[in-house]
C-alpha cells in the first residue's frame, strides 16, 4: 500500500508549478523497472496540456522523474507550446519526452493548430514545445497534408 500511495504521489508532485495529475480506471507500477501502467479512459492534465487515452506508461529514471510517456489506442490531446501555440488533436499512439519537451504522434494524426487555424493530417507527427517546430511524414500510401489559411494582400 505505501508503494502505491508513493507512486501516485511521484506523479502528482508540482513539475515547474503545475500538478500533474492522471486519473484512470486501473494502474499498475513497478518501482524497480521504472514503469507504471494506467488503463481505462486515462486523463492526464498538467496546466493547460491534455492527453486522454486507453492506455498510458509512464517511465521514471533512477530518480523517480518520468522521461517518458507513451499513450495508446485512441489518443486525444490539447497542447500550449512555450511560444504560445495551441494544438488540438488526435492519433493513435503519442510519446511524450518531457526532458525535450517533445511530442511523437504515430497512425491516423489529425492536429489543428487551434490560434494559426492550420491543421496536419499524416501518419508521424513531431512537436517540439519549446523550439515551437513541427514536421510530418506521410507512410507509402497516404502523404501529408498541410491546411492553412494565406491573407491575400490588397
């Protein structure tokens, strides 16, 4: 009981002044491996970033600090980068590196940038929060597509 009660509150500590805080219907941890398990309509919501899935592992170092998240199986998300941009979006797999501040979306990626009205549609999608740069890559079938709005000059 008291490794579960710690694990709980190694993921809710402050990180820069904001909570993180996972809500979810099962979770399973493994402090010597590292890893802990949520399963069943997982939210996880630190300031303004969203990430909602069936599945998340969050891996910790030998210092109880997550370097690493990896939701799965219908992953919905809202995210503010450090420059400000708002991104709104789902896939089917999304790795969080939060050392990098990096996000990795995999299959079936739609996102919106919600305050440039621009949206991405491919099968990998890298957003870097802090740098504020984004790249896509389509696979063999289906490429990227990019939308965004151009003002015409008058």
């Amino acid at each position: 009981m008291k490794f579960i009660l710690f694990s709980l509150l190694l993921l809710t500590t402050a990180i820069q002044a904001e909570q993180l805080k996972i809500v979810a219907k099962t979770f399973n941890a493994d402090e010597k491996k590292g890893i802990t398990v949520f399963k069943g309509d997982v939210k996880i919501k630190k300031g303004f970033d969203e990430l909602n899935a069936s599945i998340v592992t969050v891996y910790t170092n030998a210092k109880r600090k997550p370097t690493k998240y990896v939701a799965q199986k219908n992953v919905s998300f809202y995210i503010k980068t450090e420059t400000g941009a708002l991104y709104k979006g789902k896939a089917q797999k999304v790795i969080f590196y939060p050392i990098k501040k990096e996000y990795r979306f995999y299959k079936n990626v739609n996102i919106k940038q919600l305050d440039e009205k621009k949206e991405i549609i491919g099968e990998e999608v890298v957003i870097s929060t802090v740098e504020g740069t984004a790249h896509a890559k389509g696979d063999g079938k289906k490429p990227v597509v990019m939308t965004f709005e151009i003002e015409e000059e008058k």
